[in-house]
C-alpha cells in the first residue's frame, strides 16, 4: 500500500512535533533541575561578587535592562553590574572602538568595565543571575543570547534564532564567546535551531564549563 505525498507530508510533520514535544519538556527539566541544584552551591560565592562589586565601585550590585527573546518580545535580563554606571553614556564616545559590525557593540579592553567586572567576565561569573530568568522561563541554558538591541535591527534572516528561547549558553560561546560577530552568531543560532536536540544541549554546556575554566576569548 502506497502512502500519498499528503499522507507522508502529515506523518512526517506529526513525527517532528512530536519530537519537538518531547523534547521541550526534556528541555525544561534539565534547565529546572540544574538550576535548582547549581543555585544553592552557588550562593556563597554570589554573596562574595555582591561585596566585591560593592567594594570596588559601590552600588548598583546587579545589571537588569531589557533583552529580545523569543518571538522578538522584550524581558529583563540579570547579570552582576560588571561596567560604570555611566556605561550607556559613554558609549557613543567610544564607538570608534568597537570592532563588530552590524548592531553588535564590543570593546576589547572596554575602559567603561571596573577592575572587579573583568575577573566577572573573564570567569563569566557575571552571567550566574541569569539562572533566575531560567527558573521564570525567560531563557533556556542552552540557546541563542538575547539581544541588548530590538528586533527592528534585525535583518529579516536573522529572526530565524527568535523561534527559540534564548539561552545562558549556545555554539557560539563554544566557538568564540566575544570573538563572533553577530551575522556569524545568527548563522551558528540557525545551525542550533535546526539541530537541536537533548544530547546536543548536554554536549553544548559540557563545552562551555571547559572553555569557562580556560578563560577563553572572554572579555
């Protein structure tokens, strides 16, 4: 018995979401049950990156502004306070300085970062908040990095990586962290997005806490 082109097309799509499915929950469970057990191991040393921070440039202790995720809808991302408090001013003054194209903005040796946010960034500890935007179901561990930019900086190819949660962690942060401009990155997020899965999830966070400890191409 022949399956028609209709009923193969139906199969084959029911077989994907289905897949999908199951994978988003396995998802979700992984983000939950890591985060759940990484914070409480976690809290001492976010207490001592609370008071170095506040011991080098005083308050605000934490960084929360606005980030794109998915769909293109907005949220409040968290990150330990790692630049001036002045950052945003000063950033027009140094454009001159930045070395990515597109709407992507980075500095190497960003003079607008304190003395404490370079060990924050260079051990990536500045990102540790983020593991609260997890458990609120705003980002995944694993996925495309949101954006500081709107989606009206997109380029109609890059809204392809919005289908998706943003992530903690993705194939960029294991194939450059802030060396990868942000066409190359949306290229990466695609080739995430399309193969995701579980063990490639697992694969990406394992590859991230090597090149966290190496201190890789972070600044």
């Amino acid at each position: 018995m022949e399956v028609s082109d209709l009923e193969f097309d139906y199969i084959y799509s029911s077989n994907v979401i289905l897949h999908r499915r199951h994978y988003g929950i396995a998802k979700r469970i992984l983000d939950m049950t890591l985060c759940l057990f990484a914070l409480p191991c976690l809290l001492p040393l976010m207490v001592i990156c609370c008071l170095a921070i506040w011991l080098d440039d005083r308050r605000p202790i934490f960084f929360a502004r606005p980030r794109t995720g998915k769909g293109g809808r907005r949220f409040v991302m968290y990150k330990f306070r790692t630049m001036t408090t002045d950052a945003e001013e000063l950033k027009k003054q140094f454009s001159h300085l930045n070395h990515h194209s597109g709407p992507d903005f980075k500095i190497r040796d960003d003079p607008r970062v304190t003395r404490v946010g370079k060990f924050l960034r260079k051990t990536s500890l500045d990102e540790i908040p983020q593991l609260i935007n997890v458990l609120k179901g705003e980002m995944s561990l694993v996925g495309p990095r949101p954006t500081s930019f709107k989606v009206d900086n997109y380029s109609l190819w890059h809204t392809e990586r919005l289908e998706v949660l943003p992530g903690i962690t993705g194939l960029s942060q294991i194939r450059g962290r802030g060396e990868v401009d942000f066409d190359e990155r949306v290229h990466n997020d695609i080739e995430y997005i399309q193969n995701r899965d579980f063990w490639l999830d697992v694969k990406i966070l394992i590859l991230t806490l090597k090149i966290v400890f190496s201190l890789k191409a972070a600044y």
